[in-house]
C-alpha cells in the first residue's frame, strides 16, 4: 500500500466545546481502524469572549499557514457551521486555495437556512463562491444536498450520513424507566413542548417514570417550566452529562425524545438508535431518513404538543412496540450509519479529491 493521505482536520476544540460537531470529529479522531488516511486535529474555535475566539483564531491561522507552507498534508478538512464558523472556514478555504492544497468542506449546521435568509445579495454570492471553490462539500443527508446546491449549482456535493459507534450486542433494556433527551436545551430543540406534553399525561403516568434532559443551552429556563408545570418530580436531571454518567443514563433509558424545530442529522438520534433505545422526533431536514414512521421511530410535525403527548404515552405503554422499534432502529443504523462505514466511504473521498487535485 502506498503512503497514507496526510490530512489536517480542523474545527472546534473538542476539549471545551460541545455539540453534534465536536461528537463526528471526537469519532474520528477515536476511531483506530482509519486504512488510508491519518489525521491531524487543529482547533481553530474555543469558548470565551470575543476577544479570545478571535485571538484563538488568529494563532490557528498561523499555524495552518506554517504547516501548509511546508507540504506536511495532502488535504484539508474542515467542519463549518454557520455565522462565525462560516467566516472563519471561508478565509481557511481562501488560504488553502492560494496554497494549492484541496479542501473538504463538512456541513453540520442546523440554522444555517436562517443565516443565510439574513444575508444580502453581495454576502449571497459569497456563500456560492466559497461553496463552488471547494473541492468536495460533504452533507448529512439528501435534503441537505438539495438545499447547498441550491445556493450553489456548480458545487461537488457529496451525501455522507453522519455515524456512530455501534455496540456488538444489543443492550437495551425494557425494563428502563427513563425518558431521555440528548442535546441543547431550549425552543429549537423542543425542550418546552416535551415539558408541556409530559405535563399533559402526568397524572395517568407511572410515577417512577422520570424525565432526563441531558444538555447545556437553558437550564435554567427548563427547570423553570417544569416548576411551572407542576412535574419539577418528574424532572431527574438538566444539564449535560457525559462519560460514565452519560453511559448509566442511556442505560436505563425506555425511550429518546427530540422535538426539534430545525436540525441537521441529529447525532443523539443516530446515538440513542445504534444502542436500540426507540425515538420519537420530528418530521424535519433529514430525520426522516433515518427515523422511519412507525418501523424505526416515531415523529410528530415540529409543535404538535398534543400528538407528541399521545405518542410518550403508545410508547411508554406498549412494551412491544418499544421492542419492535429497538431493533429495527438499532438495525438499520448498523447496515447504513455506522462509524466503520462512514469512514470507508470518507477515505474514497479523500483519494478521489487528491487525485483529482493532482490530475
């Protein structure tokens, strides 16, 4: 075999920074099976004030500019979201284009349609020309394609599903009494309708049946609701968690809710599927390609508190149905999002973008 493709990674520090972003970099960079290709990570985003992001920012540059300038890698690949993360990865993009070295572009943002609505003419074009300069844009899902290529036609964009790490055994287990939800708290997560849909069915649930809100964003405003609602004893936990307290979570998990307002192609679903805990979420982006009605999942329309109250009740009572969706969820995130299949196809990517850069 010849010399692996030499690639520079670059996106938030996954030391401090959380999100779906910083979860597909980890699992890269954690994933030892990589047959073509080795990684290189370089932060190029932190938390902090304004002052800091953009003086992490510049030290980033200057090291990408070094070790660019030396020829150490054959391909740049950048996750990018949107607003600030756009910007920062356009200059990258423009950077790496005066070196002539190739540049995957990796899509994750869910608000990007709204950002981009903002925009004006003149930062319209913007958005295409860096777009249609890049190599390859890569997608979590066909909805995605549709919508990048939209804004721009000349663009090489490529479908590559986010993934995960699948456990060998199924560990479910039906005897879990938690209803579990992984990500940002807040509206556009659905974090206030699922408080208002459990307060719905409150009085007729069993009592030992506790609500988890696994993430950071407004904790605060969730534990408020909640007092609000009468259900704070519902309530087990808000806030993030993660390692070992993550993995006992998960592990007494009857179900995974997501009542999102706009996403991408949500990495809890993928998670909570692959470890064969069934979902309910929303008829949005790309969630249906994974969470499909009544065989991998369950949806409702993005606000329909009511339905979304009547399906945590199905589920929740219906120790079948629950089975059912276990392994038909768990079964296809196997065969078709699984982390060992993302990275084949994403190390084809790569060879394909170097031999055409190099042809």
């Amino acid at each position: 075999m010849g010399r692996r493709i030499r690639v520079l990674m670059c996106g938030s520090d996954i030391g401090c920074v959380k999100g779906g972003m910083v979860t597909v970099a980890q699992n890269y960079l954690q994933y030892s099976g990589w047959k073509k290709s080795e990684l290189t990570y370089l932060a190029t985003h932190t938390n902090g004030s304004l002052v800091r992001k953009i003086s992490y920012f510049a030290g980033a540059v200057l090291k990408i500019c070094f070790v660019l300038s030396q020829r150490r890698y054959d391909i740049v690949h950048l996750h990018v979201a949107e607003r600030g993360s756009f910007y920062r990865k356009a200059l990258l993009v423009r950077l790496c284009r005066r070196l002539n070295i190739p540049v995957v572009l990796q899509h994750h943002s869910a608000d990007f349609e709204d950002f981009y609505a903002e925009m004006n003419e003149k930062q319209k074009a913007y958005v295409k020309l860096i777009f249609e300069t890049v190599d390859c844009n890569l997608v979590l899902s066909y909805f995605l394609q549709k919508q990048l290529l939209e804004k721009a036609p000349a663009a090489n964009v490529i479908v590559l599903h986010n993934a995960v790490k699948v456990l060998s055994e199924q560990i479910y287990s039906q005897s879990g009494r938690r209803i579990v939800m992984l990500g940002r708290q807040g509206r556009r997560k659905g974090s206030f309708d699922l408080l208002e849909a459990m307060a719905i069915i409150d009085r007729d649930l069993p009592e030992d049946i506790q609500l988890w809100m696994c993430g950071d964003g407004d904790v605060e405003g969730v534990k408020k609701k909640a007092e609000e609602l009468g259900i704070s004893r519902r309530i087990a936990h808000v806030g993030w968690i993660e390692g070992d307290e993550k993995e006992a979570c998960l592990a007494e998990a009857m179900m995974h809710v997501l009542p999102s307002y706009r996403e991408g192609m949500p990495m809890s679903i993928l998670e909570t599927m692959g470890r064969g805990i069934p979902n309910i979420s929303t008829r949005i982006a790309s969630v249906p390609e994974v969470i499909r009605e009544g065989k991998t999942g369950l949806l409702i329309e993005p606000g329909d508190i009511r339905y979304l109250a009547e399906l945590l009740w199905q589920l929740a009572g219906d120790r079948e149905l629950r089975s059912r969706i276990s392994r038909e969820g768990r079964r296809l995130v196997m065969e078709d999002f699984s982390l060992e299949k993302n990275i084949a196809e994403l190390e084809e990517i790569y060879e394909r973008v170097k031999r055409d850069a190099s042809g």
